[in-house]
C-alpha cells in the first residue's frame, strides 16, 4: 500500500496518521439511480466491530448477499436501501480487526417505526451468531432527516 500524500493546504488540517476508511459496498444515495426520487425520513448508522479480518469479509460479505436479495424487489416495495458499506481498519490490530460501517435509508416514515430496531430481532441474533458477531459488536444510531434538508 502507498504512502498517503497530503498536500501543504490540507497538512494543517489533516492529522499525520489519518484513519482510513475503505467503501467496500457501493450503496444508494443523492442521484444514484437507487434512491431515484424519494425522499429520506430517516437514516440509521450500523457499526459492527469484527476482531478478524476473516469476521470482517464474512460480514461483507453477508451484506453483500443481503443487498442482492433487496435489489431483486419490486420498486415499490423499497421502504428502505443502504447506503455505501464502509471497513475502517483498527489501529494497531495483529489479526486485521476493525469495524464495518453501513448506512441504511428509510423512505417511509411507519415502516421505520415498525422495523428500526429490527438489528435486535431473532432472526439478526442469528446471523450475529453464524458470522461470530454479538449483539455487544454491533451498534446502531438513527437520525431522523430534516425534509428541508433535501431540497434541490
């Protein structure tokens, strides 16, 4: 891997030894033909710490699948997408930890109130299990999106 190389300008705002973060999903977001024309009421954070690199790409690899099984929906059955599926890399890890970060849109304002704090389902616990994951690895933060705040 390269050295990164900042510029002067940026040098006095950027730190030595940034933190990387690698977009290992290409999701939807403003004028992707994914979100097409519908407007955000609200956006969730998932951050899930993996203590391998193995944990980690079964993770994305988990995601992955999970995306093409969302993609092969009708449109208008799309209340929710993700958005870019990122990995950043724990400083200092010897067995290539570090947490897999993943943003998910949600278009209609009940079904997130019905299905936000799916993360904490059964059927999730589950697949925390089969991937080596806990509950205690993963945590989730919504925002609701101000509509003003989507305005063209």
């Amino acid at each position: 891997m390269s050295a990164l190389t900042i510029s002067p300008a940026l040098a006095a705002v950027i730190p030595d030894d940034p933190e990387t973060m690698v977009r290992v999903l290409e999701g939807e977001g403003p004028g992707t033909p994914r979100r097409g024309n519908k407007s955000l009421f609200a956006k969730s954070e998932c951050t899930y710490y993996c203590r391998t690199a193995k944990i980690a790409a079964a993770v994305i690899d988990a995601l992955r699948d999970s995306d093409e099984r969302l993609r092969s929906r009708p449109e208008e059955l799309m209340l929710w997408d993700w958005q870019h599926t990122w990995f950043r890399p724990e400083r200092g890890s010897e067995t290539g930890a570090g947490w897999v970060v993943l943003g998910v849109v949600w278009y209609d304002p009940e079904f997130y109130t019905e299905r936000r704090g799916a993360y904490l389902s059964r059927m999730h616990t589950l697949i925390y299990d089969r991937l080596d994951l806990t509950v205690d690895d993963v945590e989730v933060t919504h925002y609701l999106v101000d509509p003003e705040s989507q305005a063209a």
